[in-house]
C-alpha cells in the first residue's frame, strides 16, 4: 500500500518571508558597516563620526552607508592628510570591502531566520 502525502506551497509567503529577512538583515548589515568605519573616521571633534547614518530602502532593497558634513568626502578621498591613529582616509571603503564576507552573512542569517 502507498502513503501519500499531501505538500501545500505558499510561494507568496515565502517570498514575502525572504524578503522581509532581507530587508532586516541589510539594515543590520549597514549597521555592522558603520560601526566599523566609526571607528576609521577621521576625529577632531567626532562631528563626522556622528554625522554617520545608516539607512534601507525596503523595496529596492537598497543599503546606504553615509557621511554627511560638508568634509566628509574630502577626507575620505584625500589620502595625504594625516590623522589620529588608528583614523584613516577611505574610513567607509575600506571597511565595506574588509566586511563584505560578514555582511553576506548577516543577510543570509536574517533570511534564514525569516524562512522558520
């Protein structure tokens, strides 16, 4: 005799499921980013570091790291300038590219998590 057994698969849910865990583990994950490059962000009076942002546009599914005072970009970009130790130029990029592996995996885990 065969068992049959019955499978019901509710695509939109999953797909709603997975995008949701995306959405959350980009904004942890532009999160984790910030944090790192804080601490690379050049210091006199911590207004750039404070001025850092982290934001998710869930729809596009779209993570911005961000600096915003009227210097942030040429401190960034100008490697000759000299700074604390420990503070850098390229105080986002290069924190971006050192966390990628880290980033990917707080995505997926917040995907997983979602999919439960």
């Amino acid at each position: 005799m065969t068992q049959r057994t019955r499978l019901r698969w509710n695509g939109d849910a999953a797909l709603a499921a997975t995008h949701q865990g995306a959405a959350q583990g980009l904004r942890l994950a532009a999160e984790h980013v910030l944090e790192v490059s804080r601490r690379r962000v050049p210091i006199e009076e911590a207004t750039l570091e404070r001025s850092g942002t982290a934001t998710v546009d869930e729809q596009t599914l779209t993570a911005v790291v961000s600096y915003d005072t009227p210097y942030a970009i040429r401190q960034h970009e100008e490697l000759a300038y000299r700074h604390d130790a420990g503070r850098t130029a390229k105080y986002l990029e290069r924190p971006l590219a050192e966390e990628a592996d880290t980033v990917g995996e707080i995505i997926a885990a917040q995907v997983r998590r979602a999919l439960r």
